[in-house]
C-alpha cells in the first residue's frame, strides 16, 4: 500500500506553523496598547513607537511561508524582532515607567521566540531581554531618553488587564498547538498502523508463496532424484555387460561400437551422478565427516584418477604440493570429491596445453588454520558477464556449455554447497582465451 505524496510546503513555514497564532497575540497586544496610547491619551509618539514595528512582525507569516533557506529565513526572523523589540524600548522609556514596571513588558519575549522559532533561538533572547532590561535601568539612572509621561500617568489598570489578555491567549495558542501535534500524531499514528496491516497481510502471503514454490522445487528435486536413481540401475547393468562384452572375441567395427557404448554410458552416468549428488545437497542435509586425513595424499589419488583422461587428451598435469605430509581433520570425501568435479571441468576445457593442481595450508582471515586448493588450466577461459552466476545451478551460462560440451552444468553448483558445509570459500580468476583458476579454501583443524 502506497503512502499518499506529501503536501509540499515551503521549508520555513513547517517549522512555525504550529505556533504562528502567537504572532497574532503580539501584534494585536501591540496594537491595542498604540490605540490607547495614542487615541485615548495622544501620545502619538509613543502609539507610532509601539504600533509601526508590529507592522513588521505581521510580515513573518509571509516569510515564513517564502522558499528562502532556512537560515535566511531565520536571520531575518531575528532582524525583525530586534526593530520590534527597539520600538517597545523606546517606548517604554518615553511612558516614564519605572525600571521595575517597565521590565515586565520583556518577560514575553524570549517565550514569544522559543515557541515560534525554536529553544536555541529562545534562550538567545532570553540575553537579549536581560541586556534590554540592564538598558532601561541605565536610561532610568542617567536619562538618556527624555519621557514624555510621568509614571503615574499610565493606566496601569489597563496596562494590568492588557498583561492578563495576552498571558490567556498564548495560553490558549499554546494548548491549541498542543492539541494539533497530539492529533497530527495520532493521524499519523493511525496511519503507521493500516500499512503496517496491509504490510503484514501482504507479507503474509509472500511467505505462503513462498513456502509454495520453495515446496514445488523441493518436489521436483526429489522426482528427478528418484528418476535419476531408477535410471542408474539399470544403466550400471547395461555398462556391465559391455564390460563383458569387451572381454569376448569381437570384430575391429564391434570392438569400436562397444567403446562407443561406453563413452555414452559413462557420460550418462555422470550426468545421473551430479543430479543425485545435486538433489541429495538440496533435499538433506548432509553430515560432515571429521576424521584424520593428508590433503596432499587426497589431492594426488584425485590427480591420479583424471590421469587417463588427461592422457588421452594430451594434456599434462602438473602437481605442486608440500613434500611432507599435512596433518588435518575434516572431510576427505568432500574435499576430494569438490577437487575431482574442479579437475574434470578443467580438463573438458582444455584441448591443449596443462592443467596445475596447488595445495598448501594457510591461515584464514578468522584466525583458523585452513587447506588453500588450487585448479588452473590454459584453455577456453569464462566471459566476465558469466562468472557471476558460475556457481548457480541451471543459469544461462551452463546451458550454453551443455551445448557445446556436454555434461549437467551442475558440477559447479555441487561444488559451492560442498565448500559452503564445509564454511569454506570458492572462487575463480578467469580471461577469455587465456584459462581459468579455480580454487577454494576449507578450514581444517590440526589432527
């Protein structure tokens, strides 16, 4: 569920908003006391004084709704407050008020500028009401500002009443504003809460989904499984009595038909090993071994048992082991089992040339002592746009090599669910035209 696009407002005016009705206190403050000043009193001076700044204070809401930055807003936010700020002293020492009267009109300020601009910029005016403060006893002290009243002259009463007004209406704009967040944020609040319902039903059925398709690949697994292992027993019947074949008396064009029955039947048969060693990694989960073993004693039957291959292919191998044995628990089996499929891939894209097998021990990046395996060979290479997906099973770039090489496009993926158990690593380095290396790492604890 798509969250409706916020109202766009200028930058300034989302900050002040909630408090923007205390400008309206001020100024209508201001205003009433220039009215009385000036029209029951006719100190006009005094009436101007109080009532032109409050003009200005009028031009926040405009400001505030501008699209100037932030910063600029509020720089010229405290310029005009000051100018206010400057006519009320002026006219407070033109009323003769004593310091201890005149004081009280200051009280209003730094409160006044805490809830409209901010708490920073309030405890700035709270410095700037006491210095205000320190200068009308300094005037009172050496009149430097002639009044046009005496004390006594200024209704008090009024100017009484006219303090109880204004305290009531921030009061009330106060309470209001509270009142709108506690609404704004059970608005939003409410809001939160219908997505969080729509998110948790749709997840709800992704995870059905989910569970669904995760279901239907475990149930194909398992099919080609059982199909793969229904095929292969009769398939290692049928390459046994070509065995015995082999061994009866057979014409040269026989003997050449039967290799060819062979080869067919080796290759089908790998391909029905790699599905099973691929649906059994998929659908179980597979212990591991830990038990004593050489790797460079395992890394040489592997080596061994790709030899003919290689042979018939005239291609070398080349081994680059530790002279002495190494001493190391862990799973033979699979590690032999993930050399041999790297092996056999190496020698299928090789048509010429060597491939270099490499065993050693290191330390790996937690701390562990680990097995380093390395497969390189000098033949087709893999195009870079493939080698993300090398270790998928079924991806694109497995499809084209069943195309042109054969085999199930599995080996590969076998190979990083096995170092995967293994909390191991697997990789490749690889140029089009100039081979590939293939290696992974294993941990292996000293036996």
């Amino acid at each position: 569920m798509a969250s409706p696009p916020p109202v766009a407002q200028p930058a300034g005016w989302i900050k002040y908003r909630r408090f923007s009705e205390l400008i309206y206190v001020s100024v209508a403050g201001h205003f009433a006391f220039a009215a009385i000043y000036g029209v029951l009193m006719g100190q006009w001076a005094i009436s101007a004084a109080l009532a032109l700044p409050a003009l200005l204070v009028l031009g926040l809401f405009r400001l505030f709704k501008s699209t100037l930055p932030a910063s600029r807003i509020r720089g010229i936010s405290h310029l005009i407050l000051l100018l206010n700020l400057a006519g009320l002293i002026l006219s407070l020492m033109w009323m003769g008020l004593s310091p201890s009267t005149a004081v009280w009109w200051l009280v209003w300020w730094p409160m006044f500028v805490a809830h409209v601009m901010g708490v920073t910029d309030g405890l700035i005016w709270l410095v700037i009401s006491l210095l205000s403060a320190a200068l009308i006893w300094l005037n009172h002290q050496y009149g430097w500002v002639v009044p046009h009243m005496q004390h006594d002259d200024n209704p008090m009463f009024m100017m009484q009443l006219a303090f109880l007004l204004i305290g009531g209406g921030v009061s009330v704009v106060v309470r209001r504003a509270y009142d709108r967040f506690e609404e704004e944020i059970a608005t939003h609040q409410r809001m939160i809460d219908t997505q969080n319902e729509a998110l948790a039903r749709r997840a709800f059925k992704l995870e059905a989904m989910l569970q669904a398709v995760q279901q239907a690949s475990l149930d194909r697994t398992r099919l080609f499984a059982q199909i793969s292992h229904e095929v292969r027993t009769p398939l290692n019947g049928m390459l046994g009595f070509a065995q015995l074949m082999g061994l009866t008396q057979l014409t040269s064009q026989q003997a050449g038909q039967l290799e060819q029955i062979n080869r067919c039947g080796q290759t089908l048969l790998q391909i029905i090993n790699d599905v099973l060693d691929f649906s059994r990694l998929e659908t179980h989960a597979t212990p591991l071994a830990v038990a004593p073993f050489d790797p460079v004693r395992v890394a040489n039957e592997a080596v061994d048992m790709v030899s003919s291959i290689a042979q018939q292919k005239g291609v070398s191998l080349v081994r680059d082991f530790p002279v002495a044995e190494i001493e190391a628990m862990g799973d033979a089996l699979r590690v032999k089992q993930v050399l041999l499929n790297l092996l056999g891939n190496a020698l299928k894209f090789t048509p010429s040339g060597e491939v270099a097998v490499r065993c050693r021990t290191l330390t790996l990046m937690d701390g562990q002592p680990g097995l380093h395996v390395e497969v390189q060979d000098t033949g087709i290479g893999i195009p870079h746009e493939a080698m993300a997906q090398l270790f998928q099973p079924f991806n694109k770039a497995s499809d084209q090599t069943i195309r042109q090489y054969g085999g199930s496009g599995l080996g590969l993926a076998i190979c990083k669910r096995l170092v995967d158990m293994m909390n191991g690593r697997i990789g490749v380095d690889s140029e089009p035209g100039q081979g590939s290396l293939f290696w992974f790492e294993v941990p292996i604890r000293a036996a």
